[in-house]
C-alpha cells in the first residue's frame, strides 16, 4: 500500500516523532511503498538543520534525511507553520532579511494543500500527534 | 436527524481544541479551508473543548492572538456547510444553541463511527 505519514509533534519534546520513525520503518520493510512525510504544527520542528542531540540519543533529524534518501521518501513542511517557528530556507531567509536559514533538502516548504493532495494520494494517511 | 443528514465527504476535520491557548485550533481550520478551495467536500466535528471555538461574542484576546471567530464566519464562502458537534461537550460548558455563532448538528456518539466512516479522510486536531 502507499502510505503518507502526518507528524506534529516536535523532536523530542514527545513520542509522535520517535513512533513515527518507527512507523516508517516497520512499513518500508514489509514492502509498502511511503510516499511522504508532512510537518505541520509543532511537527515542523523536526526539519531544524541544526539539531545537535547528545550522541547517545536517537538523531531524530539525520533518520528523516536517511528515509529521504534510502527511500525516495519527501519530506514536507508546511510552510506556515514553519515561518512562524523559525523554520525557514535559503529563499525564505533571503525573502524576510534573514542572515541565516534553518531548513535545507531534502526537506522542503510547502503548502498545506500538499497535504491535501497527499491524503488523495496515498491509501492512508496516519497523524503521529502529541 | 441520522437519516436526513449527508453523513459522507471527502475531508473530515475534526476540532478538539479551544480557540486562544493553543494554535490547534487555528491550525486545523486552516486545513479545511484549504481542502476547500481544492474542491474537496468538508465537514468539521466540534467535540470536547473544540465547541467553544462556536460560541458567541469572542475576542481576539490579550495575548496578540488574531483568533478564530473570523475564519468561522468564512466557513460559509468556502462552501463548509456540515458543521456538527458534539452536544455533551455543549452541555458541560452551559452552553446551548441560542449561544453559537454558527448552526451546527448535534452528532450523538452513536452516530461518530458513521460520520468517520463517511469520509475518506480524517484529521483530527
């Protein structure tokens, strides 16, 4: 089946992330096919580029970037939530003033209408929340 | 009111928070609105503390929050016209119908698995 996955629990602050991993995980290894991960509410966080968590922790952002790239999985931010959190790119950073930029590929901002469109998609669509 | 009502669509948003002490709320309203103005057919479930972002005469508070009142009224011109709630949740805060800024159908539990069932999708926030 062809899942999305709906995140919007920040990085370590509570499960939603760490199960969703998981999730993902379980589901590329019985041979389902996930199409995308979407960030939205506090969820955005976990596409901060400069998360340095203690080397005996899980490294929530580096295992995103690996479903990218192990798995063609997108990984998309809903941008308004993203803005409003600091959460911004190169273009988004050069847009408002901003000297630096706090998210990079393979995550991407988007609109909330991708997630929309990721719901008609995919065969499920499952919400990891706190 | 089961068997009058058009219990299936595309998009099923339910909304579990209050308006003001989180962007739950806000957040979920603007997944709506945007499923609607990409065609798709939307209902939303006010349960819990959710139904208090109906009630009447809100301000947009002391905390520089812009509030969700006026996206309610926006609700109609994206054609988001089945609103239902949960009538417990409106009952446990004394409020009745007279006091909400919008119609909404009261859903009774027994009815929810149909209402869920009806959508292909649901987001619950």
């Amino acid at each position: 089946m062809r899942y999305g996955l709906l995140v919007k629990g920040a990085p370590y602050s509570s499960q939603a992330s760490h199960s969703a991993l998981r999730f993902a995980a379980a589901l590329v290894a019985r041979g389902h096919r996930l199409k995308c991960v979407f960030f939205y509410h506090d969820g955005v966080y976990n596409a901060a580029r400069l998360a340095a968590p203690p080397q005996d922790e899980p490294h929530l952002y580096d295992a995103w970037r690996s479903l990218h790239d192990e798995h063609g999985t997108q990984l998309q931010v809903c941008i308004a939530a993203a803005l409003r959190r600091a959460l911004l790119d190169s273009r988004e950073a050069e847009r408002h003033g901003k000297s630096g930029h706090s998210v990079e590929p393979p995550f991407e901002l988007t609109g909330l209408g991708q997630l929309i469109d990721l719901g008609r998609e995919v065969d499920r669509l499952v919400t990891f929340a706190p | 009111m089961s068997s009058t009502v058009n219990f299936s669509g595309d998009l099923l948003v339910i909304l579990r928070h209050a308006p003001h002490g989180s962007s739950w709320l806000r957040e979920g309203l603007d997944a709506a609105l945007v499923a609607a103005a990409f065609g798709q057919s939307v209902s939303l479930l006010f349960q819990s503390d959710g139904v208090l972002a109906l009630a009447k005469g809100q301000g947009v508070g002391p905390l520089g929050q812009k509030g969700t009142a006026t996206t309610l009224d926006m609700l109609a011109m994206y054609d988001i016209e089945s609103l239902y709630l949960d009538p417990e949740a409106l009952e446990r805060f004394g409020l009745g119908e007279q006091d909400l800024l919008l119609p909404a159908a009261a859903l009774d539990a027994a009815s929810l698995p149909r209402l869920i069932a009806g959508h292909r999708l649901v987001l619950t926030f």
